[in-house]
C-alpha cells in the first residue's frame, strides 16, 4: 500500500463513481457530476466527500474497508450482499483467503457504530450473505 492509498483513499477509483458498479450490478447512489452522495439514515451521516461517518454529531473512526462497506451497506439499502461482494467493492478484489475476513469487518462496524434502535445496523442472512437492518429502514 502506498502512502497516498492510506491517506488518500477517495482518490482512487472511488472519486469517480466507478467502483466496480458494473461487475456487482449495484445501483449505487452517484450524483450527475459522478461523486459518491452523502447518505443519512436515522441518526447516522456517511459522507464518502470528506470519508466521514457522524452519529449524534459524533464522529465515528471507521477504516477504509469498513467506511466502504458501511458505504455499500446504506447506498443499496434492503439489497443482501454476499461476502464476496463486499469483497470486490470493499478491497477491489475477491479477496477471500480467509472467507471471515468480511464478517471480522462487520463485526468491528458493529462494535463502533453500536445499537440502533436496539439492533445492529447490518445483520446476515445465513447462507446469503449481510444487509443494512430493515427495522432501520423505514
């Protein structure tokens, strides 16, 4: 990894709205001029502009796997992504050597976005794969 990837990470494909939408078949959530939009849901405030994540105008440290994954998880809200998936659009590759690498992210996600309404923000479906928690949904 290069310096520039670490501090820098929307500079990468990520800016121009090409994020591997076509292999997925994702509808992401693109403005016009191909920047990433900022999402809210509840009291959560992604913003892939600034790679920020704000809860109860707090702001939450998340790496940029997990930022991406969250990202992916409320753009495609009520869509279940398998692991590898979120692999491919997370890391940019199947990366599955270890197939729990995915869950290992969910899981700190969970750990530092904490309950929402009592819930976890994303939740599996076994055999499938994760989705954003419906009960947030609406």
């Amino acid at each position: 990894m290069k310096y520039n990837d670490y501090f820098f990470p929307l500079r990468i494909q990520f800016a121009t709205g090409d994020i591997h939408a076509t292999q997925c078949s994702m509808h992401m959530t693109i403005s016009p001029a191909g920047k990433m939009n900022s999402i809210t849901l509840d009291n959560i405030t992604i913003d892939p502009e600034r790679f920020v994540v704000i809860k109860n105008g707090l702001h939450i440290a998340l790496t940029k796997t997990e930022f991406l994954i969250l990202y992916l998880m409320m753009s495609t809200r009520g869509k279940i992504h398998s692991r590898s998936e979120i692999s491919r659009f997370a890391l940019g590759e199947e990366s599955l050597n270890n197939p729990r690498t995915i869950d290992t992210h969910i899981c700190n996600i969970r750990k530092k976005i904490g309950p929402m309404k009592e819930r976890n923000i994303i939740c599996v479906i076994k055999g499938v794969g994760y989705k954003l928690n419906d009960a947030l949904i609406t």
